[in-house]
C-alpha cells in the first residue's frame, strides 16, 4: 500500500492531519508538526481542552444556530479563523492564494503571514478574486502578522505595503525574539526547497532575503555561524557542525530583532492607523501591559508550542488574560490546538471572541489545496454549530462561562 | 478460530460486551458502541464511577439483602432497569419483544424507544405473555421514550397509542434536536437493513416513515442534502459525497423537531395523565425548570456519550442535580456507563432512584435473545445484591451518602 | 525455557512474586493473585502507597537500627507479620507448617486462617520445633484467625482448641458474609485438589467439612444450587451452569453465618479470655463501634482487594481508622498491598502498630517452601532497617508523621 | 547494526543519553541509571519539572543575556554545574581530568566525589592545564565532596589534601550513611574492573581501599559478610550468596561512618577554613538545622533517587527548604532530574542558586571524554540562554516565582 493509499475520506480535523501525514515530505511534515524540545505544550494545547467539561443545557428551540460574529467591528461568519503560518506553499503548490480563497468562501478572518511564500498583495489579490456572497452573512477579512525587523525601514515598507493593498490588521508576533527549538528541523537541516522564497522580502532592495541565505554557499555560512556564536559555541567550528541547524533558526537570529519591546510597539502604533494584535501573550501582566499601550486585540498564543516548551496550554492561560482586561476595549483572541467544534465553544465560553487555527489549514493544504482549507474550516464550523445546538446556544454571545466546567469533579 | 469461537461463557457484563462484538455486523456493532466524536465522554461515564470510592460497613446481618424498590410509585424487583435503545432487531431477530420479556421476568421496569423496530403495542404484548410470578415481589413496567416529531399530530397519535395499551410514563428525550455526530457511523453509511422499519411509523398516513428513506433512492437524496445543507456545505454536492452521512442522522434532521423547548413539556403534560420523565438533564439549572414545570422524574443521561462529546459524566453530573431538586417532588434516575454492580450502587449513594442500561441490554439480545437480556440483567442484580451484602446494606434504603467518598485521599 | 527456567534469583518480594507465578498451576495461581471483579481495589492497595512519599532525616547516628516491637504486648522482631492466607498447601507441599516454621525463625507473629489445609495443632507444633534463640530479642506468636460458622458449636469447639495449643489471640474476620467474585475463580471452577482438606473441619462430628462438597457429587451440587439461588438464578438449572461457580463461594454460602453481626463479636468476647482482633474494617464508623465493644486490636483490611471491589486502599482508609480510636486502648495494624520495606515504614509513620503480609508469604512458599517465607521476610525487614536508617529513624517509635506526606505537591 | 551505529549527532542531553547507553557495558550502565528499589524517585525527579509550568514575559530587550552568576562568591558562566559523581573512568578512561577540563573551559563548578578513579591532585592539575580565558566572564571552580569515614584520621588526611589543593568547598554528603539498594547492581554483582582504584585512597596508609576488596579474595568475603550480617541474614552463608552482592555496598558498610551527625559536621567545622556544603537536605527541619550550624550551602539532592526510594522530588523539596531559611546566610542548590534548559529555569525561578548535574555528565563523558562533558554542559547552557530569552529574562537575577506556577490550571 503506498502512502498515498492511506488516506481517508475525511470527516473531522484528525482525518485531514492523518491524510496531511501521508502526502507531505518528511522535511515539510516535521517543520509543520514539531513543537519545541520535548514538545510538552504541544500535547497540553490539546489536552487542556479536555481538562474542562461542558454543561449543556436543554429544551431550547435551536432550529436556528447563527456562528456569525465580529472581530474588530467586521462581520465575519464564524469565531473560527485562520492563523499566521509561515511557507505555505511547502504543503501545496497553490500555498497563500488557496488559504486566502478559501477564506473569502467561508468568509472568515486569515492572517497572513511575514514569512508567506506568496507576496502579501498576490495573496489578497487571489481571495478578492472570489465574488461576495451577499446573501449569507460575513465578509473575507484579511490581517497581517508582522515580524519586527532588524531593519526597521524595511519593516515600515512591509506595513506600508499591505495597508496599501488593504489588510485590516497588524498582528505584531512578540513571543519569538529567537525561534524555538525544534528538534526534528535542527536534525533534518531544515530549509526553504530552492525555487520557493520568503516572498516578501524578494524585492531587489530588501536585505532580509531568506533565499540569498539558502542560495549562497557563503551567507548560508555566515548565517549558521552567527546562531552558533549566539549559543556560545565560539567562532571556530567546522562545516558538518554547521550545517547542524535549522536555517530558520539561523534565519531569525540574524534577521529578527530580539530587543523587540513595548517602546516598539508604540512606534508601530504611531506609523499606522491599523489596529494593533499582540501574539504571543500568556500572562496577566503582559495582557494589561497592552491594554494600556492601546492596542486593540491580544491573541493569547504559546506559537502552538513551538516557541517555550513548558510554558501553559492557551486554554489554560486564557482565564486569567481576560480577567486581566475585563473592561477594558480589548477583544481576545485564542490559538493553541483547536481542533473539535467544542474546543472552540470552550475557548468562547470561557471568553475568546474568536479562535485561530495553526496546524489544521496547512493539513488541509496538504490534503487538497483550496478544496482541503475549505474542508477544515467547514467541518469545524459544523462541528461547532452542533455543538451550539446540543449545548442550547443558538447565537455565539450566548456562549457563556456557565456552559463549562474545569476538571470533572461533581459540583457541590 | 472464527469469530464466533471467541465467545466466552459470560460471568460478567464484560463478558457480554465480547460476545456482542463477536457477534454483530460491523454496521450494527458501531452504531451500539459509538460515543459522539472523540468519545471522550463515553469513557468518562465509566471512569467517574472508578473515581468514586466505597466505604463498607461490617458486621450487620445480611443474610437477607432486598433489592426491591419502586419507580414513581410502581413496585419492581430492583433499581436496575432498561434505557431506551433503538432498534434493537439489529442486535438480535427478536428485537424489543425479547427485551420486554426479558424485563417482565426480571420485574423491572423497560423504557422502550421511539425508534423501536417493533411497535408499542407489539411489544407490550410480548411482555404480557410473561406470567406474573406473585411470590417474588415486583412487577413488570413498560415506559414509552418519547421524540417529539415536527409533526404533531403523529406524535399526539404515538402518545394516544401508547396510553392505551398500557405504558406507565412518557420519557420524553431532550438532548437530541440533532443526532450527535459519530464518527463510525457516518464512515459507515450506518442505515437500517431493508427488511427492518421504524416500526412504530408504519402506518400508512404516516410522514415520519424512515423505511422510505431508506427505500427510495430519491427521498434518501433529498434527507442527505438537507442534513448537508443545515451543516453549511451548500446545495451543490456530488452524490458521493450525499451518501456520505448516517441516514439516522439525516432522517433526524427532517422529523425530529429541534425548536422543542419548556413550553412542549408543558403541551405535552396538557394533553396526558401519564407521568412524565425528562430525559437528558445534566445541570442543576434545567433540574429546577424541569421541577417548576411539574413533571414527575429527571433522568441524567448524556444518551450514553452519544450526543455532546465532552459534557460531565452523569454520575458527576448526578449531585448538582439531586442537590437543585432535594425536597421537591421528583424522582431522580442515572443512565451512563452502568456496568457493575458497585456502579448501581454508588449511584444509588449519591441519591439516584434508580438506573438505566443502554448497551449492555443490546450486549445481552446480541449474545442470546431474550435470554441473554435476563443474563445481563440477573449478573448486574447478583452484583449488586453482593456489594450490598459486603457494604454492609440490607435494603436499598439503606444505601446512603456515607457508604461513597470522592477520589481515594484519606479523610481527615 | 520451561516455565522453571524463568526463575530469578530472587532480591525482592517482585521476584518471589516471579518466581511463584512460573511455578504454581493455573488454578492456585489465579486464586493467589486474583482480586474480586474488575481489580481496582487490588491494584489501589499498591498504588495508593506509591501515592506517599518520604521525608528522610539526615545526620542521626543510624549505626544502631532496631526493628523490634510488640503486638499487644508480645515482643516480635520486626513490624511485619503473616496474614492468614486459606489452603498454603496449594502453593507448596509443606504448606501451613513451613510457614510457622519461618514465622518462629523470624520471631514474628502469624495468623493462622481457619481454612488451612493443616489443622491448628499440627501447624503451632511445627513452628515450636524451632528452638527458640535467646540472643536475639523477639519470640514467635501464633494468633488463629476465625471465620464464625453458621453452627456456632462448631465454632466454640475450634475457639476452645486454639486456645488450648497456645494461640495468643483471635482474629475474627468480618468483611466475608459472603465470599467476592474473583471472575478467574468462577471461570476456573476453583477447587481443592482431591489430596487436600479444610483441616481444622475433619474431625467426624464436624458438619462444615469442604472436602465432603468436593468429593460428593450430591453434595456439590446442592451447595452449588445454593449460590445460584441465593444469587437469584432459581433453581432450576442445569449441570454445566452450576458448575460455573467457585467451590469455594458456594463453601461460604452454605456454611458461614451472614447475620454475623457487632453481639456474635460480644459473644465471642464472654466465652474466651483471648484477646479479639477484628479483621475487615475501613472506616472510621466501624472503628468506633470496635473500640466500644472492647476489641484489643482492629486489623485494616480489604481482605488483599478481595471482597468488594471499589472500597478504598487500606493505606488510605488507616488514617480515618486511627484518628476515630485515638486515645483508646486498641491496636491499628493493616495489611493489603505491602511489598516493600518503604510501605511498612508509610504504614508506621501514618499509624499502624504492624503490617501483615498476605500474598508475599504465600509467593514465598511456591518459590521454596520454609526457606522462601523466610526469605520473604528478611528481605522485607533489611529493606526496613534500610528505610529507617536512610530516613534517620534508629527504633520503630522514631516513625512519626512528619516522615510521610500525601501526594507530591510542593509544601508551602 | 552494531550498537556504536546506533548513535545520534547529539543535540539534546537525550541524545547524550542515548549514545552513552548503546557506548557502556552493563556493568557500567546499570551502575550510571539505576535508582534505588521500585525506581519511583529517580522518575519523579523528572515527572516533577514537568509538573511545573512557565508563564513567560514578552517585549523585553532579550538581544543580551546573561546567565553568569556566582557560587559563594565566586563567579561562574553559569548555574549549570557538574555534582560529583564516583568512579568516572568507568564511562570513559579519561574520567574525572576530562570533566575537570570540560568544567575549565565552561567555567563552571566541578565536585569531585571522593570515590574518583583520579586522584584529588591530579583531577585539579588537569583543570588548570586549561589557560585561563580573561575576556568572557567565569572562573573554574573546583569542591570536594567528603564521605566521613569511619577512620577519621583518613577523613582528616583528605581534608588537608583538597585544601591545599585548591579545592574551595567541602561538599558533605550526608545521605548515605548505607547505600541505597540498586536491584540491578545487586544482580549484576556490581564491581571496579581489576585496573581501576579508588584512587583518593591508594596510599599505602590508607586502610581504606576499595581495591583491596576487590583484590583480594578474603578480604571481599568479610566485607561482604559483614553486609549481609547487618541486614540480618546470620553468619553462615554460602559464597554464591555472598557474592550476590554489589561490592560497593559491601564497601560502604565496612568504611563509612553511619553514626554520622551534626556534631561530626561541627568537627569538620572546626578543622577547615573551607565553606561547607550539606548534599541531601529534603526538609525544611533539617535545613533549618543546617543553617543553624553555620554551613555556607545545602544541596537539595536526593542523590539522584539512589538512595531511598519514595523520597520527594528535589524540585518538590525545595520550596520547604528556601522558606526555611530565607533570610538566613545560606545558598540553596539542587540536584536530581534536571536534564533541560527549562529544568534549570525553573529551579531558580523558585530560588535556587545553581543546579548540579549528575548523570548527564557521565553520559558526556561515555559519549566522547572531555568534548563530550563540554557538549553536555553547552547544550544545557544554550537551553538556558535560550529560555531566558523566550521567557524574557535577561539575567539570572531576573528569574523569579512569577514566571513558574505549580500544575496546569487556569490562575483565577
Ligand atoms: C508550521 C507553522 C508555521 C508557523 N508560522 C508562523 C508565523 O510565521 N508567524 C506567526 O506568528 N506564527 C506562526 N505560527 C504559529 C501559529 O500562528 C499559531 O500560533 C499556532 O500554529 C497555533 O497552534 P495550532 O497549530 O495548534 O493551531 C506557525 C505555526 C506553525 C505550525
Ligand atoms: C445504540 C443506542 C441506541 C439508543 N437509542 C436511544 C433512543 O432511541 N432514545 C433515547 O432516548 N436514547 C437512546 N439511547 C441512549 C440510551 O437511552 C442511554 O441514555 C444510554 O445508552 C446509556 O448509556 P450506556 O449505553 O452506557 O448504558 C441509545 C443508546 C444506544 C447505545
Ligand atoms: C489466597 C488468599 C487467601 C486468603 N485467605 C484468607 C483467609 O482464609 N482468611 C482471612 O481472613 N483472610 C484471607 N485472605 C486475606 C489476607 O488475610 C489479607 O487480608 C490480604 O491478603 C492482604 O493483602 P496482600 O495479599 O496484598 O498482602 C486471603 C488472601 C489471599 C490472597
Ligand atoms: C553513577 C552515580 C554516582 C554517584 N556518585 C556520587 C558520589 O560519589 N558522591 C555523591 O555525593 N553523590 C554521588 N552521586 C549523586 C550525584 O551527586 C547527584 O546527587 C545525582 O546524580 C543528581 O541526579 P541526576 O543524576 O538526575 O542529575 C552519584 C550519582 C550517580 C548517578
């Protein structure tokens, strides 16, 4: 039986991680699935959704589930969207253009990502060319995830550029000054194949070409070496040590500016009138730290445990992030292991106003390009529509904390 | 070694669980084991009851331990009773009619389904043959399970039918305005065998036929594609992908009506004298509104994890309940995972009136007919006639809280 | 390999255990190591010790370490003593007699069972043979554990002959009205070898004589029929169905007496000046209600996880038990699932006077008769004198509360 | 496939881990991993960090960190450090020089275990063959771990030698008064091969050679008789059963002193100028008693679960032992289990001062000598680095209680 024979016909978000299993190359596979290190908040993502129970309650007419709901003041058809991924065309050759398509038919929210291998404009050019459906509720919504550069010229060009072409959004990811460990990608060497590109930055003038790194013997060197100095390994190391590391991992260290702090936020804040997400935060104190420097969206998020191992599921850390900003104009978003209807009716019963989904579109991507993202995100708004029905919820505010429980025990 | 040679002479419910899977058509087989999605809250039925502790009393006289109870004031010989479970001749030829046999000589009390592949009045019938044995205290006791269809007339004339041929209460299911999605059974295509009909829908001026789904190529379509539309996937799909969905589910889209609510309790109580039983409560809140309403008993049940994977157990699921109705008048019984007699006892601990099997009747018709239902039954009252006896109770009264703790620490 | 090749030279009662289970026949097997029903109790008496853990003291002379206590003011070498354990022929020809032997070498203390396979005399004056060694301090003790006969002359004359050969207590087993459903005992229809007798009952008056059920047909199948009715099956019943019982449940149905209750035990007190301990208590309840009625001691027991499955490890019911009797003249010992030198230490440091050993004596005679029980116990007394001197306690009153805590959660 | 092909490029200390244990004999592998007993301590030391979550900080400068810190007031590159470890020439047969160059060039602290294969002398000379290098910050550390023996007068002879030396600290270990039985060491009859000594004790005064017993056949007998008389098992024994004893344990039962208390650390008080540190505190009474005394350090160790199993994970002790003496002059170390970067982040987030590694530098050692110590430690160290960055610390001081919580759950 090859491995293109495995695959199922798929009927839940497992089945297209198992069809996704089959079909990628070991090096795209790896890259998609690791966590950092031991991989332990990997597993917890998923487990701490588990953990919590669901009280449903009965006889309610729910002939009518509407998932409909806004992010940022723009409606969009479900709580259910589309995370940040880097290099989608790694899964499937169409990559960005099928995620941004496939999101305008389901009008949902994608973010897109820094490291896209299609530019940000082809990107939102090949969702527009979808027609919009006015009969059913929602609008395609497009963001854009934002790494701060070393070069911050060539950072305000990017936002310049995808204000210009009409993202919604700055999504600033802070939770990877470095990037995380992954143990596989270090073992495999990981790299971009040589005809795909960090898109973005392939303008002539751009220094934060990720495929000059890949291209060139000698920057590729370069490069390596400065990780390998970082981690206090010295200068002198031979090529086979080298060669030992991700060049993702290599890519960051070089490119990426891990003095990143609050001050550059508000610089951000003060070149554009985009509102403002912050990814990556886990905490209370991180939480009211963006609430006062006036952003508009946190997106509670561990990098879907690739960045800290060890560090708290979503799901857990999301309770004392909203309690954090409770009053405050702020909408929290979750991500980390969604991956059933009722992850999401948890995430939202405890407070998210919306989830994003990492791994699961780039399965989908894998499995059948467009067609595939469209699936996951279909059978997940399905998921959660029943779930709403059997819980008794008929519209997304009805969602409310009494609709869950952590742990089993008995209440009394 | 064939797959029947496998069986084992059964000493234990487990034992009929084996037989059962030996036994049955993969089609069948899954559709009675199946628990919705991730099956997560199937097992946690069963695993809550290990949580749970038992505190035995010594050196009391039980050399005559008595299992008799009532149910709404009717005698039978034990707590243990007989969940509503649909089509059974899938398990067995002999269907509900041996089931109801089974529990004439049992004396205990049988919920019989809706979904029945034998009528009300058919099986009914079949129990009566039983001779009542007036030495052994208890007495047969048939309950009618109760979906409310869009068609209210067909359901007034189901209740009328039921009524007259002697059903004692109307058990009326609440959890499922949509029929949970189970994973095997949607891989499978589940659907009944031509030669078996949803027999209580037979009649000719019936609407509610599933047989003619079944049947007729045109009305399976049309099912599906509504089932497919509900669950946002468009009008537009192939015929490969229609047939990809269980017929029980489509067929519950189209009859089964998802806007019942209170105030249908309430229509129903207007128009009969029969007690009337909610089934599928599991929070302390619709405990209350079913009190208020005034119906005469609550049965926590997630419908054997079929319905909302996630939601508590029900014998976590059990406290918050009898706590919100302690004192008003209202019987409380316990389906999920019952598979020991300590099960039966700890419910009973924690204030259950009784308890409901789903599978392990099923386990008993598939292994051996009728027969094999009195086994299930009389190896699961012998259980728990012993456990009474080693804790120290000589009647079920005197089964209380104290005999139960919550997780194994030490008390102190 | 033959099943005797897999043998290891045995370091700890794990491999006693090894070696037994490659050595005994299927049968004795099984009713060695079984548990009733689904095991949980059986495997929570272990675990539940592993759920403590130590906190050693350090820098105390522990040159000296001293093992030596008393059991109701009697001298024995070591807290650890022999539970009474039925038919110790099974496991090794030698049976009852070798165990006494080892008991007297190890200067401890043995419980003789009422279902031995040597009667009371001949094992006492096995164990007398061994001269007694004045330089090291302890002496063995014999105390003959009594199961109360529906024929209480039959019970009073073995109460008279324990007394008269030197029994120095009774210890009267009350969690066994009737006997537990060890499935494998069921499914193996165990029975006594034709060669083997209950001992104690085959004096020609006596009317409980096992060896009569099995050597009569007749007889074994009326006591059978009277487990199944009594079970509720009626009796009308064929061969092969009563056969599916343990001779030895069937034993118990028709010769112990169920009504034992708290006046059989004041009865037992106002015919003997033997001291009482009762055997089977697990809470807190019944401990208070021994301590009235003038028990010198209460023996913690599950009875090994043999009777009702699902009641609490002994270890965790010991603290409740000592808590209820505190300040009153009553021993507490405990057994059920001690296997290391570490768990006897637990056991002190929450309370217990001494620990008994069921399974590890009878491991200990499969793998080599008197030397393996001998073994048995010296392995586990070198592994408390390590535990004690590695936790800095040089005699056993050294064992407090402070060396143990529940759970391993951080202190703070 | 050989075992030596079975090797990993090692990129986490599991790798270590692994190659070092498809590298070693049996003899000398077993004697690295094994735990005391049931093993349960040695996991839990790991369990137990795992057990721990993170909460990071993010928007910091994190472009610089620095993990330098200082060890009673000597400056190291790190908190990471080497605990001392017997015998290391079994692993790799440049043993203890190769560790203390490794520890050189890191700049970290090295103890040596009295038990080493090198000489105290010559372990230190090899160290300072490495040139001092003056531009990144740290110095090599070396301390001396004591075993008081039972000669004091050779006890006393190794104090003057490691102090004039160079050793800076004395390391008492005080939790082995009797070794802790390795099962798998016992099996394996575990002993020195013929060419490798004791080697701090070769001097032909010293009456305490382990050589000696190994040597010589007479002199392994009484040793080995006297092991087995301490644990009870009578004089006369055959010498397969004496032999059926680790050679190690026989050692320390024949030299080590087990009447050892806080008057003897008060001796060695008395007769050093050197700080002194107390290895194996796990309560807060006795670090409260350890303070008192006026030692500079305590080492929360539990000698990586070898020595009583059941004891608290070090990392669960710890917090008891910080709050006992807070406020009070003593450093706070730990060993046992830590094996990540995240491991070491965590034991100063709950305060403290350094870890030590035990088995992971044996298996850098096995791996490949000197650069193999020097792999284990940089690889932990970047870990480190790596996770202070990711959690926003930028210093070692800036690791605090905020960024750890006990267990997963939601903080609210
Ligand atoms: C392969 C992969 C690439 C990712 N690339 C980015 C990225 O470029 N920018 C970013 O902010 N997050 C990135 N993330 C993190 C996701 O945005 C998101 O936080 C995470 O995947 C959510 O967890 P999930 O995969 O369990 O849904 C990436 C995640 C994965 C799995
Ligand atoms: C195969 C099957 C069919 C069922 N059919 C019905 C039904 O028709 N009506 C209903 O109210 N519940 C139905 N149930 C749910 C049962 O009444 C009951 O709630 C559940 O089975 C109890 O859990 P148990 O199977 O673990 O004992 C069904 C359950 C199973 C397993
Ligand atoms: C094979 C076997 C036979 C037993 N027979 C008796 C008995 O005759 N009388 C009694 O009071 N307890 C009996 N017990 C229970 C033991 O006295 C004791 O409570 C139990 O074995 C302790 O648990 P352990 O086996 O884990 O050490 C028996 C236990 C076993 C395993
Ligand atoms: C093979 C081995 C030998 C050891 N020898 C000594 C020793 O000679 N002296 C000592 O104080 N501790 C000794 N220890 C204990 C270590 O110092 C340390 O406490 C322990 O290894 C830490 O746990 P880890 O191995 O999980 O890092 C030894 C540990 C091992 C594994």
């Amino acid at each position: 039986m090859s491995r293109k024979d495995q695959q199922l016909v798929p009927i839940s978000l497992t089945d297209l991680e198992h069809n996704a299993h089959v079909t990628m190359s070991i090096n795209a596979l790896d890259y998609y699935r690791s966590g950092a290190n031991e991989m332990q908040t990997l597993r917890d993502n998923q487990d701490a959704f588990s953990r919590i129970r669901l009280r449903p309650r009965i006889l309610r007419d729910v002939s009518k589930v509407d998932t409909t709901t806004t992010l940022l003041g723009h409606p969009v058809s479900s709580p259910i969207c589309i995370a940040p991924t880097a290099m989608q065309r790694l899964a499937n050759d169409a990559g960005e253009k099928a995620t941004a398509r496939a999101a305008a038919k389901a009008k949902t929210c994608m973010i897109l990502s820094s490291w896209s291998t299609t530019t940000a404009e082809d990107t939102i050019a090949a969702g527009r060319e979808i027609p919009v459906d006015t009969e059913t509720p929602g609008l395609p919504l497009y963001w854009f995830q934002l790494y701060v550069y070393k070069d911050r010229v060539a950072t305000e060009q990017l936002i310049r550029r995808v204000e210009k072409v009409g993202y919604k959004a700055l999504v600033i990811t802070v939770d990877t000054p470095f990037l995380g460990r992954r143990l596989a990608d270090v073992r495999n060497v990981f790299k971009l194949p040589p005809h795909m590109t960090m898109a973005n930055f392939e303008n002539k003038d751009s220094k934060v070409t990720m495929a000059t790194i890949l291209d060139q013997e000698e920057a590729a060197m370069e490069a390596a070496e400065a990780l390998l100095e970082k981690n206090g390994a010295g200068k002198k190391k031979e090529t086979r040590v080298i060669r030992q590391e991700s060049s993702l991992a290599a890519y960051v260290v070089s490119q990426i500016d891990p003095t990143l702090s609050w001050k550059d936020i508000a610089w951000v804040r003060s070149i554009t009138k985009l509102p403002i997400v912050v990814k990556g935060v886990l905490t209370a104190e991180d939480a009211i730290m963006a609430a006062n420097i006036g952003v508009e969206g946190i997106l509670v998020s561990n990098h879907g445990g690739r960045q800290l191992d060890g560090v708290l599921a979503t799901i857990d850390a999301l309770p004392e992030v909203l309690e954090a900003v409770r009053g405050r104009n702020v909408e929290v978003y979750l991500d980390g292991g969604v991956r059933k209807g009722t992850d999401v009716f948890k995430a939202l019963a405890l407070g998210a106003k919306a989830v994003f989904l990492g791994r699961p579109i780039l399965w989908g991507l894998a499995h059948d390009g467009e067609e595939g993202v469209s699936l996951a995100l279909s059978l997940l708004k399905q998921e959660l529509d029943l779930a709403m029905a059997l819980a008794g919820c008929c519209k997304i505010s009805d969602i409310t904390r009494d609709y869950v429980q952590y742990g089993h025990a008995a209440r009394l």
